[in-house]
C-alpha cells in the first residue's frame, strides 16, 4: 500500500488506510464476513494505454527518432551471424523495404517469439480476462480470488449507469495474441467467484456488459513452476542474430 502511495509522489486522491473488520464490513456491507479480518483502502489510476503509446512515439519523434506506424516486420537480414537489416511491410500500401541497423531491438510483448522467428520458445502465455457488469458492484480485492475492481468512472456511466470490473483470470494462452478473447468458461469462473465473496449479488451472466482480454508475455521457466508463480521481471536477452 505504501508503494501505491510512493508511485503517486504522495499527491494521490488519498493515502490508503487500514480498516478493521468492523469498519471494512460498515464500508462493504456485502461483504461475505466469514473468515474476514480486514481489509485496505486505496486508491488507483486510469490509463488510456492507446494515448500513451502514442505519447511515447511522438517524445521518441521530439529526440530524433523515426517513427513508422502501420508497418510490420517480416523478417531480417543476416550475415556473418550478426543482423543487418529488417525487412519491413507497410500495412497501408503492400510494398516492402529494407532498413538497415547495427543494432536490433526486439521489444514486440507477447509477439517477441514470433517477430524472433527462431524457433526457440522464451516467453509463457496467459491470458487474463475481465467482465464489466451491472449497478452497484462490490470493490474489494479479497485475497484467493480474482480482484473485484472499483465502479467503471467519467461519462461512460452516463449512458450505461454504473458498473464494475471484475478480473482477472490467468490461465495459459496457445494462440497468437491479436486472438484472444474471454470465453464464456472465464465468465462464469469470474461470476461465480465474485459470488463467493459478496454472496448476495447473485451476479448471472445476463449481468454483464462486455468482457475483455490480453495476453501476458512471461518468460518461460526452466523449472516447471505453475503459472501463478511465473515471475513478472523482464529479461534481456543478446545475441548475435
């Protein structure tokens, strides 16, 4: 909790606050109580991921980068073992051309194997799906279960009244990412164990509003540890080509 209120410089809504159970159960009434010892209160962000994507791209454009949107990377030129060129696509008009680098960096998430092209499988998939649902939902992250986030703001509310997230499974993912959807197993995996905690909300999949998901890129391990205890560092790998 300190380090939510340390990211935000201190100058967040509020710090959190520890809550006994008397007082998390006057702040969640629907709360299951059975077993419950307490809780926390804090605070968190909104991000618009796609208007930060393009943030980074236009300060990397301000210091003297060429920026190519639309543009896809089919393959690299090799030789001497050492990679001296990309073989890229423009989306828009079908014609490919070669950009010449001394060095390459490989920073595509969750498509790092397949832009890689090797063969070699270094990353672990999962797939993390979320629900928004109906009126007055809980906002507690109980721990054993997925978080129950906090009501959905700003003028979305306005035409669809208020609504909560639910989320997030993580389970393993085969596929190629632009694929992945929530299906309706992490549906009712969501609903029932939202249930489980605030047991008269009897959330039915006629509750929900829209569902999402993505992908995870993790790096694989050597170790056959389960997926929950796959460690979220990143990790830098060089190689020749």
């Amino acid at each position: 909790m300190w380090l939510y209120d340390a990211l935000a410089s201190f100058r967040n809504v509020e710090r959190h606050r520890w809550l006994s159970k008397r007082s998390l159960l006057r702040a969640e009434p629907r709360l299951r109580a059975e077993g419950l010892l307490g809780g926390a209160r804090y605070f968190d962000a909104q991000c618009d991921d796609a208007r930060l994507t393009l943030a980074n791209a236009r300060d990397a454009h301000r210091h003297g980068a060429l920026v190519a949107t639309y543009t896809e990377a089919r393959g690299f030129d090799v030789a001497a073992g050492r990679i001296r060129a990309v073989r890229l696509a423009d989306r828009m008009t079908g014609d490919e051309f070669l950009v010449r680098a001394s060095v390459v960096v490989n920073a595509s998430g969750p498509w790092s194997d397949e832009v890689r092209g090797d063969g070699e499988r270094l990353l672990l998939l999962t797939k993390g799906a979320q629900r928004r649902g109906a009126a007055d939902p809980p906002r507690a992250v109980p721990r054993g279960h997925p978080a129950v986030a906090a009501r959905w703001p700003g003028d979305v509310r306005a035409s669809v009244g208020d609504l909560s997230y639910v989320g997030t499974t993580e389970t393993p993912f085969e596929g190629s990412p632009e694929t992945v959807t929530a299906t309706a197993d992490d549906v009712v995996y969501l609903l029932r164990s939202a249930n489980a905690v605030f047991p008269d909300a009897r959330l039915q999949p006629d509750d929900v509003v829209a569902t999402w998901a993505g992908v995870r890129p993790l790096v694989r391990p050597r170790n056959g540890r389960s997926v929950g205890a796959v460690s979220r560092e990143h990790v830098v790998t060089e190689r020749p080509a």
